[in-house]
C-alpha cells in the first residue's frame, strides 16, 4: 500500500535549495519550480489561504509575496495591498526605515491603502532572521491596521525570525 503524499509532502518537492547563493554558506530555497508546477502551487495557495481567512485585505512583501499575496486576496474577494521598496509607489506613501545585515532599507505603503482598523493578513515567501517582516507589520500598525494573521510559505527556523514577530501568530506551511 503506497501513502498518498500531504500537501506539506507535495509543494515541499518542488522546493529546491541551492548552495551558496546569493553567496558563500547560504542556502537559498529557491520556490520557481513550484511556480512551474499548478497543483502543487494550488496546494500552497489553499493552505495559505485558510490562514488569511478573515482579513479585510491581504498584504504581501516585495516581490515574492506579490505572487502568493495576490491570488490569495483573488480567492478571498479581498483588496490586495502590496508593501513596496521605498520609491516604487507612485502615490503618497507611508513609510518604514529598519536595519539590515549591511546598511538599511526602508519600505512603503500607498497612505490610503488600508481603513484604519482594518484586520489584515501579511503574506511573504520566506521568513528568515525577520527584519523586513517586522518592519512590515510596523507599518501596518503605523496605519492602524489590525494584524489578524501573518503567514509564510517557508520559514529557516534557525534563524529564529518569528521571536521578532511576537505577538503575532506565525505561520509558516514548511519550516526548515
């Protein structure tokens, strides 16, 4: 008797990890062929799309939370907010500085974006060490947005970006 493979088994395959990139000692998890492949990525989409169930509006992180974010907002009849590397919006904007490994970056959000009070989901690719992550939801408390869910793809549980998440519930469909 064959198991059926999960889900979580399914989109994990089509996952692959490339050594030293974008350099030494890194191990990049690399989601284009699951992008390639439309039952799996479905897969992905539906699971984290029960997580954003409930929100007003679905937020997604440039860039790769732009191609999670907005099929999930599609499937929940729900505006799709992107949250962008500064200068990229065309207009007024509401903004985040934060630090990074090596110098800074800041990131922005249409001002009228979202009401205020408004229960929002925020959706990436990736949570590594969680910087760009906790500056988003900065932002989105700045604007008076309530965080109802917060969900990931994949999480590199090593480098425990979720503690800089706190208090929102994480969530993450694979973690490495």
């Amino acid at each position: 008797m064959t198991d059926t493979p999960t889900a979580h088994d399914l989109v994990a395959q089509y996952i692959r990890a490339i050594p030293d990139f974008p350099e030494q000692g890194i191990l990049f998890r690399d989601i284009t062929p699951l992008l390639a492949e439309p039952d799996a990525f479905g897969h992905a989409l539906d699971w984290l799309t029960e997580r954003c169930d409930g929100a007003d509006a679905v937020v997604g992180i440039e860039s790769r939370g732009f191609i999670l974010g907005a099929p999930i907002a599609q499937r929940l009849n729900r505006p799709f907010v992107p949250i962008r590397k500064a200068g990229k919006l065309p207009a007024d904007t509401i903004a985040r500085s934060y630090d990074l490994e090596y110098g800074s970056a800041t990131i922005e959000m249409h001002s009228d974006a979202l009401n205020s009070g408004a229960r929002v989901a925020l959706v990436d690719d990736l949570l590594a060490t969680g910087g760009t992550a906790e500056a988003s939801l900065q932002l989105l408390l700045h604007a008076g947005a309530d965080v109802s869910a917060v969900a990931f793809l994949i999480e590199l549980a090593a480098l425990n970006g979720r503690d800089r998440l706190l208090p929102h519930d994480v969530s993450s469909m694979l973690v490495y």
